[in-house]
C-alpha cells in the first residue's frame, strides 16, 4: 500500500471519530490540548513553520467553535478540521513521528490539504478573528 493510500486510509478512520467529536465540548477540548502540545513539541523545528501556523489557526477556530463564539462554519467543515488534527496528533499514522526529518511530512500534507480545500472557510475565520481579537 502506498504512502498516499494509508494517509487516506487513516485520515477516513479519522473521519467517523471526528463526527462523533463534534458536538462533544470535552473531547474536543482534549484534542485542542494534544495538537497544542504537539506543537509545542516541535516549535523549534524549523522545516515546519508554515504547518505549525497553519494547525495553530485551526486550533483557534476549533476552540472558538467548541465555545460557542464562532460557529460561522459548517459542519461538515468542522468535522474534517477535527479530523486533520486528530491525525496530526495520533501516533499512527503513514509516516511516524519518530522517524527524523520524515515523521511530520504527512501530517503537513492533511494539514495543508484541509487549509487548502476549506480555504474560504478558514480565511472568512481568521478575518473574523482579527476583527474580534483585543487591542492591545
């Protein structure tokens, strides 16, 4: 099975936990927590800046959703955000993270993919949340 085939595979998997997630405030507020300590994790990675930008606006919007301050999204939209951070945080996945250099390339591909196909969605969220984000 290829590389693309098992990011599939396990992104679909993904999937079916993310539309049970969605209106569970408490999971989806453990999974916010998980992707943020990934990320913490790898903050001094310097391959991966554009990833970790990326997966911190949808963390954003996840937790503004989870709240109940933004729900201008749908929510089979939200269902997949949930589902690209439930891969990036999950230690199975096609290509582990272990593996230097090599283990977070698939998790940029999901990520990015979900940016890339909800971009209207995420660029309408980050729009909004710049307009609702105090003045310092």
């Amino acid at each position: 099975m290829s590389r693309t085939q098992r990011i599939n595979r396990t992104f679909k998997s993904m999937l079916k936990i993310a539309r049970k997630m969605k209106d569970d405030d408490r999971e989806t507020n453990k999974l916010v927590t998980d992707a943020e300590r990934k990320l913490d994790k790898h903050k001094n990675d310097k391959g991966i800046k554009r990833i970790m930008a990326e997966t911190k606006g949808l963390i954003r919007l996840v937790k503004n959703y989870a709240n109940g301050t933004y729900r201008e999204i749908s929510g089979k939209s939200i269902v997949k955000i949930l589902a690209g951070l439930l891969y990036f945080v999950s230690p199975i996945d096609a290509v582990p993270d272990f593996i230097l250099g090599l283990g977070l390339i698939d998790d940029a591909v999901v990520i990015g993919f979900i940016v890339d196909n909800l971009r209207k969605e995420v660029d309408r969220y980050l729009e909004w949340e710049e307009r609702h984000s105090p003045v310092e």
